[in-house]
C-alpha cells in the first residue's frame, strides 16, 4: 500500500486518513489513487469513517457494493462494520492497481453482506462465504479481541478481517475467470478438480483435518480441504504478500516495485516475512508470517500471482 502527500502541505498521509495533521480534510480517489481536498465525501463518512470520494454524490465506490450492513440498533455494530468496509476498501484498492475494478474493466463486480453475530431479534449465526458474486462476511470478527479468540480456536495464525476479505475475493475472482479460455485447463493442473464434491470435501476436512503430508504442496491446511480452497488460500497470500512488499516499498524498505517486477517482488515479500518475523521475536509477539513456502507451494503462488497483476482481459 503506498502512502500519499497531503495536497495542502506535503506531509504523509496514509490510506485511511480523513484528516491531515494540517488540519485539512481530504478524501481518497480510487481512480486517479490519490487524495484530494475537493470531493463530494461518501454518504457513509459520517458514520463509519469511509473516506473514499463519491463523485455526483451518495456511496463510494466500495460503499455501493456492500447490500447489507449489520444491525446498527445493538450496540457496538456500526464500530465492527466500519473496521470490515477499511478492510475491503484496502483489498479493493490493491485489485484496482492491477486494473481489476478499474475503468477498463468490463466485468461484473461483486456484492458484500456485512453481518453481526449480535442483532436486535437475538443472536445470529452469519456464515462467510462466496457464492456467485456474493460475499457474506461475518463483521463481529472485526472486534480484535474476538479474532485473537478464533485464532486459536481454529488454529488459524493469518485470521483477520482484512484476510477474510482477501479469501472471498479470491473465490470471486476465480468465478469471474472461469470463462476465460485456458485459465479452468491450467488451474486445475496445479490445484486439481475443482469440480470435485464441495461438500463432502468439506465434511471429510472438518471431521479428520487435512490429510498427512499437505504442507508439502499447500499454503495453510485449509487450503488441503478443497481445490477452490486452495486456490482461495494460494491467491489471498499472493495479495497478502504483495500488498506487504508494496508497502514496504513505500517506507524505502523493499528494492523491488510491485508492478514491474512482480517476480523479484515476490521473493522479496516471502524473505520480509522471515525478516519482520525475527524483529517480532524481538519484541515477544507472535510471527507475522508463520508459513512453510515449499517449492509446490511457490508454483501455486507463482500461477495466481500471474493471474492477478495480468488484470481482467487476459486470457491464461
């Protein structure tokens, strides 16, 4: 993620600023990425933060995707709501770098339900997923200490918001190529069939856990549950990662631009997660990076790293 200049005085802004330390009110344009002091603000920057700019007025560009929000009469929701929307305006600014999103860009965008597990009729139980250009997310985990929780319930080190946005635009992107000549041929070469039963695949993985020996050519054990879940695993890391190297780049930190030489970039991001990796032993905290890349691994993160930054109209 790139950080920006404040139009008014040059200082630093950073991609969820409302505000410079200047004093001047300032508003994120995801076309031209930028910051700008004249713009109409999103209608929803008043009650969750969003500063992303509506041209002609009314909700952003991420805003309007989103079609159902959690119930703001309990308590607590609009707060875990606002956290889930940064967490997709960041995931949507990175594929909008890659043109995906973007004004050429030609194909369907997908559509969020944001959901609480607290609602004024009692509690609910929102399950996240994809399914046909629709993601459901589940916002109570935008609570820090409920995520710290399911980390360890489910045995899950890379489980935040922004992570549960990555995996299901994942699965969205996978739909949208589905129809692009040779992409469905190659992506089942290196992840198998995802055509295979989904929900007994499923079932056999909650009951038994991954099967022996799937970190030799999985991401995570999730991504050994099912073909769609590993591709989902394999290209949330690749954004992962690279939103990593780009925003170290932006800190003078990384030698490699993200853009034009993702190759390099890559291998870059996986030796700064070993890096940031020795620095939080240092403080006592938990890896930032705890995953094992084998050489099976790196050919997945390879494929769906080409995948992403050759944008919409490219064909596998």
């Amino acid at each position: 993620m790139r950080i920006y200049p404040c139009p008014t005085c040059q200082e630093t802004l950073f991609f969820d600023n409302l505000q410079c330390s200047c004093g001047t009110e300032v508003g994120y344009d995801p076309v031209l990425d930028t910051f700008s002091t004249q713009f109409e603000p999103c209608t929803n920057g008043a009650a969750i933060g969003c500063n992303w700019i509506a041209p002609g007025g009314g909700l952003c560009q991420s805003c309007a995707m989103t079609r159902t929000h959690p119930d703001l009469a309990v308590e607590g929701n609009t707060a875990l709501w606002g956290k889930a929307e940064l967490a997709k305006r960041r995931v949507l600014a990175n594929l909008m770098s890659f043109g995906w999103f973007s004004g050429r860009d030609g194909g369907p965008r997908p559509t969020f339900d944001f959901l609480a597990e607290e609602t004024a009729d009692g509690p609910a139980r929102p399950v996240m997923g994809h399914a046909a250009g629709h993601i459901t997310i589940n916002a109570t985990e935008s609570d820090p200490a409920e995520i710290v929780r399911r980390r360890e319930a489910f045995g899950e080190p890379y489980r935040t918001m922004v992570g549960h946005v990555r995996h299901e635009m994942s699965h969205f992107l996978h739909w949208r190529k589905q129809g692009d000549a040779g992409f469905a041929e190659a992506c089942r070469s290196l992840f198998g069939d995802e055509r295979l039963d989904y929900g007994d695949a499923l079932e056999r993985f909650y009951a038994h856990g991954p099967a022996p020996g799937w970190q030799d050519a999985h991401v995570t054990a999730y991504a050994a549950a099912h073909p769609h879940e590993d591709w989902a695993e394999t290209l949330a890391h690749v954004m992962l990662l690279l939103d990593v190297v780009s925003s170290a780049q932006a800190m003078g930190l990384a030698r490699y631009e993200v853009y034009r030489d993702s190759d390099h970039a890559l291998t870059e991001a996986l030796q700064l997660g070993i890096a940031l990796n020795h620095v939080n032993r240092a403080a006592g905290v938990e890896d930032i990076y705890p995953f094992v890349i084998t050489d099976a691994v790196r050919a997945k993160l390879a494929f769906a790293r080409d995948v992403l930054l050759a944008g919409p109209d490219s064909a596998v």
